[in-house]
C-alpha cells in the first residue's frame, strides 16, 4: 500500500460540528471526520467508513468512498458542496 496520501476525485465540502466548513480531498480527512466530528452514527456513516477503508487498502476506487461519503453527509445533514 502506498503511503502516499489517497484523495477523492473531486473535493467534498461539509459543515463540521463546530459550525466550520471543511473541503476533503484525502481520505485520511473523510474518516477522521467521519469517526471523531460526524453528528450521527448511522449505517451510511459506518458505511462510508468501510469503503474509505477498502479505498485505502486499495479494494476499490476513491470515487467508491466519495459516494459513500456523500451519501452520509446528506443524510446527516453536512453536506455543504460535491
């Protein structure tokens, strides 16, 4: 596995809990948020933790964990830009 820093294909804006907008690019960002500033722990959330996992150990594409990603922000609510 590289140890370069993986990113999604196109930047994804969401609002944190601090009220803060952040634009994720890597992946390494998107799960940090996902486990320690992410409103809700739902099964998209758990869901788009997995496939940013799998990104990461190369089992599929970014744009696989970018949707998932996506698809959790909009049900929590974050989801700012896509």
């Amino acid at each position: 596995m590289s140890r370069e820093f993986k990113q999604f294909p196109r930047p994804v804006t969401v609002r944190l809990s601090t009220g803060e907008e952040k634009r994720i690019l890597a992946l390494q960002d998107a799960a940090r948020i996902l486990l320690d500033q992410w409103p809700t722990d739902t099964e998209r959330r758990r869901n788009a933790m997995k496939a940013i996992l799998a990104s990461l150990k190369e089992e599929n594409p970014t744009a696989v964990a970018r949707a998932a990603f996506i698809a959790a922000a909009v049900e929590a609510r974050v989801l700012r830009s896509e």
